[in-house]
C-alpha cells in the first residue's frame, strides 16, 4: 500500500479564489505556481477546489501547467423551473444526514424564498442550508422551521431575522438581489 491509498487525499477548498488575483500582478504567478506544486506533490495526494466567479478561469486558464491539471465545473444560476428536483433531492439528502425532518418545510413558497435569499447561487443555498442544519443539530433540533432560515441568513447578512426572504410577505420587492449577494460576499 503506498502512502497515497494509506493516508487518502487531502482536500482544500479555496472559495472566492479571484480575489487573491489582480490584472497584471506578479503575484498571480506565485498563486498560479503554488497551487501547480501542491497538486503534483506525489507524497501529499491532494484535490484543489478553487470556487468563485468567472473570471477566476480566466487566471487559472493563463497558466497553462495549472490549467492542465485542472477540470473546469461551472455552475449555471438556478432556475426553480427546470432545477426544483435537484435541489429538493439535495436538500433532503442534506437534512437525511443531519437526521432533521424538513418535510413540512419544503414546499414551492420556502423554495422560492431560498432560492431568492441566496440570489440563485448553488453555493450559497447548499452554505445557508448547511449552516441552518448544523444549528439546528447543536440545538438538538428534529425539523426546521422557516424561522430558523430567517436567523441564519441575518447571520450571514446582519440584517434582523424580522426582516428576510424567509419573513417578509413580499420578499421580491423587500429585497434587491444584487444588494443581497453583496451582503453575502
């Protein structure tokens, strides 16, 4: 058995990856070149997950020994027409895990309120859901209310638990979602 099989591989995950690049620094270049060598280290079997917005691509397609290595997965926005399945399955999935009963929570409404509060990003859905379990689980919580969804995402907002997607009546025209996803950032 090498050392690879014995000890599995490591996983980092870096999220919002583009900010450690600027247009023309030299500094992308150390970034870009680490990031190789970490993954070619033969003693450290490692997977790099480098999340964040498109342009990240575009640095990471510029050094061509990295970009070899690595497998582009881009993510569309989510359109609750075509993506309702997959993110109840997800959700579901998720809460099966955690052994917290979400069946009275998922419904078209809470959908479309977390798919509004997380500004139509996977990231930010499968984040503020798994955040919301995790309290939940340390609370010793057996199902989640709309309300634990409305603390959470004042937690990653600081805006009030009063006023959220997940509270308001009218969250659509509460809330401006590219305001929303800087308050996420």
């Amino acid at each position: 058995m090498d050392q690879a099989q014995g000890q599995g591989v490591v996983g980092i995950h870096y999220d919002e990856c583009q900010h450690v690049f600027s247009a023309g620094a030299k500094s992308n270049a150390v970034f870009l070149d680490s990031f190789k060598s970490m993954m070619k280290e033969p003693r450290w079997p490692l997977m790099l997950i480098l999340s964040g917005v498109p342009t990240l691509s575009d640095y990471v397609g510029s050094y061509q020994q990295l970009d070899a290595l690595m497998d582009p997965v881009h993510f569309d926005e989510i359109n609750l027409k075509y993506d309702e399945d997959e993110i109840v399955k997800l959700l579901f999935t998720y809460a099966e895990k955690a052994e917290i009963d979400i069946a009275q929570l998922v419904t078209k409404n809470f959908l479309s309120r977390l798919d509004y509060a997380c500004v139509h990003r996977w990231g930010l859905v499968i984040e503020l859901f798994i955040d919301t379990l995790t309290k939940a689980k340390l609370e010793g919580k057996g199902e989640l209310e709309l309300e634990d969804f409305a603390e959470q995402f004042a937690l990653r907002t600081g805006t009030t638990k009063e006023y959220s997607p997940f509270s308001e009546p009218d969250y659509v025209e509460a809330f401006d979602t590219a305001r929303m996803l800087k308050l996420s950032e």
